[in-house]
C-alpha cells in the first residue's frame, strides 16, 4: 500500500499537489498548532474552509477557498495515515461507495436519470 507522500512522489516534484502536501507535512512537524492538532480539531477547521468555499461569490474566491480545502485535506490524510490509514485506502472506499451508489456509470446500465437518482438516494441512506 502506497502513502499519500508514496503516491505523490510519483509525481513532477513541482507538482502542485506535491508542494501542497509538503508544505501540510512541514506544517504538522513544525507548527505548534499542528504538532499537537487532532483529527476531530482539525475537521471543525476543515468545515469552517468549506463553509467559506460555499459562500465564495467570485471565482478568484472561489479559487482561494478552494485551495484552503485542498490544504486541509492533505492535512486531514497526514492525521490519518499517523492513526494506521493510507491514501490508497481511502480512495479505494471512496471508489467502491460511487461504484455501488451509481452502477449506471460504471456498469453502463441504462436507466433513466430519475431513477438513477432514486438509487442514488435509496443506497445513500443505506449507508447510515
């Protein structure tokens, strides 16, 4: 199983997403805040990001806040692989969730987009 700096590195080194992830992980070595940061902490900052991405009403804003998220991401997996998690798990149930939510994508059944939704919808609460 790959780590997410694994899977990165895999990359162009000045790739964007390789320069966000290196900045996240010298932020959680370096920062006091992030040293001593938890999981359930950092999702409120995490929410409080998406938040202000939801309320963006320019695109230049848009964009910022967006990057915001895509920090706190890469943040939020760091914690994440610190607890036992990698990176290819995490997509690998995120994969098999849409998979199982929208067969008509992946499966190429033929259904009309109501029903589409309404699968959507049914396995989604499943879910819970």
């Amino acid at each position: 199983m790959y780590t997410i700096e694994e899977t990165l590195k895999k990359l162009h080194a000045d790739h964007p997403l390789v320069e966000i992830y290196n900045h996240a992980k010298w932020n959680r070595q370096y920062s006091p805040y992030l040293k001593r940061v938890d999981i359930k902490e950092k999702l409120k900052r995490f929410e409080m990001e998406s938040q202000e991405l939801h309320e963006a009403k320019t695109m230049p804003h848009f964009c910022e806040e967006l990057g915001d998220v895509l920090f706190e991401m890469m943040v939020l997996i760091i914690l994440a692989e610190e607890q036992g998690y990698n990176v290819v798990d995490i997509v690998a149930q995120r994969l098999n969730k849409q998979v199982w939510r929208a067969p008509k994508v992946y499966e190429g059944i033929m259904e009309s987009e109501e029903k589409h939704n309404e699968r959507w919808h049914k396995r989604k609460a499943e879910e819970k």
